[in-house]
C-alpha cells in the first residue's frame, strides 16, 4: 500500500490542494435569519408572523440566504390568516342573488390555492415533520474526527 502524506506534510511540500478543503465546508453562511430585519412590504399580520416563527427557529435551521422564501411564506401566512377570517364571516356557501341557489363562497378557492403555496415553501423552509427529519445538521466534531483519523494514518 502506497504512503499517503497527511496535511501537514502536504502543506510543507507545498502540494497541498485546498479546493478539496472547499469541497468538504460547510457552504451555509454563518448569520441566521434572526440577524436580518423584516422586509417593509409584510403587513401586520405577517410581521407578527415572522417574529414568532423566527423566534421558534433553531440556529442551524433557516439562514439568511432563505430570506426571499421565508419572506413569502410569512405573507402567504398571514393572507391565508385574512381569507380565512372572510371565509367564516360570510360563510362557505352563499347564495346566489340571481338564481337564490348556494355555492361555494369563491374565497374558499384562493383558500386552498394560497394552502398549496404554503405548502410547497414550508417543504422547502424545512417546516413540515418529514422535511425537518432529513435536515442534516452539521457535526460540529468533523474536525475532530479528520484529526484522530489522520492519527491513524
């Protein structure tokens, strides 16, 4: 079996490859979301929203890169809050002021459409149960593991 050089004695050879280095880091930045401030265009509703779900978050889980689909999914929040709210005002069925028959309040389909959309941003944000479960978090002992592996070497 051929001697492999450690990093040390790559570095002292001057034939170490840094890239693979590159390759191996961890790319997410450092900040997370809770070191960015709210968007202006958020209402109210969103703004409370977006306090709330950042004060849930864990450090690791939403970075400042997501700001843009973090951002939507706290407006789409807070008009699926508002439809919501109409819909049970005016109630799912209404009549029709022509025929007199009932139907299906329209609201009740920018409900579901805006749920979709909801749907598809917290599977990317990491927020529904299957997707936090294939979140990986970085082994913060990585280091220390290459280190006793490059003493065995």
């Amino acid at each position: 079996m051929a001697y492999k050089k450690n990093i040390a004695e790559k570095k002292a050879s001057g034939t170490y490859n840094v890239t693979r280095e590159r390759g191996r880091a961890n790319i997410a930045p450092v900040y997370d979301i809770k070191h960015i401030s709210k968007p202006d265009f958020l209402d109210e509703n969103a703004k409370k929203i977006w306090d709330f779900a950042v004060s849930q978050l864990s450090e690791e889980h939403v970075k400042s890169l997501d700001f843009g689909v973090f951002s939507r999914w706290c407006s789409l929040f807070s008009d699926f809050c508002q439809v919501t709210q109409a819909i049970q005002e005016g109630g799912l069925l209404v009549s029709d002021e022509e025929t007199g028959t009932g139907m299906m309040n329209n609201l009740y389909d920018s409900k579901i459409k805006i749920s979709n959309a909801l749907l598809n941003l917290e599977k990317q944000l990491g927020f529904t149960p299957i997707t936090r479960n294939s979140v990986i978090v970085p082994d913060k002992t990585e280091d220390m593991v290459n280190e006793f592996m490059e003493l065995l070497k």
